[in-house]
C-alpha cells in the first residue's frame, strides 16, 4: 500500500514501511521571471511526487508534478526582487530556494 507517507508491504509474512522524506528543492529553470507572473519554471529536486503546494515568496502558485524529481510551475505576479520558492507534501516542508522577479 502507497500513501503520501511511504509504502507499505509484506514480505514473509512480515510488514514493513519505508518512509518518504521531506521535499528537497535543488534548482529552478529558470531562477527569474517578470513580475507580471505567468512564467514557467522547473523545479528540480527529490521527494516531490506528492507535492500539494507551491509558494513564491509565500503567494501560492499553480503546479504540475510529472515526477518524485520534477515539478512545473506558474509563476504568480510579484514585486520586483527575491523570493523563496518552497513545496509542501505530506511528509514536511522542503528548503527555501531564491527567484528573482525582474522588474517590469
């Protein structure tokens, strides 16, 4: 059995779990963008198959997960400057990672 959590299997009559770890965000294709919002951006990592959200310096931003290491995302519109990125799954919180908004 597979939950956001981890599996679960038996094996020998014998049940066990193995455990999924936190997000951990690697890089960000690109790391900038307008501050209009609307980009694209890649973010590359591990532990992301169950990511349920995406935040730009805390604003919420739409996704897609193709993968436990890729996850696509819509950048919201956003002041000039930088912002960390995180993701959120199930199992914690991933480490921040910095986008710059260009300004317009």
């Amino acid at each position: 059995m597979t939950t956001p959590g981890g599996t679960s299997t038996v094996g020998l009559g014998i049940p066990y779990y193995t455990y999924l770890g936190a997000p951990v965000i690697n890089a960000l294709i690109p790391n900038n963008g307008t501050a209009a919002g609307g980009d694209s951006v890649t973010i590359g990592g591990s532990n992301l198959i169950y990511t349920d959200s995406v935040t730009f310096g805390g604003t919420p931003a739409s996704f897609t997960v193709f993968s436990d290491t890729i996850v696509v995302a819509t950048t919201p519109a956003h002041a000039a400057g930088t912002v960390n990125v995180q993701l959120h799954t199930p199992a914690g919180n991933s480490n921040t990672f910095p986008f710059t908004y260009d300004p317009a």
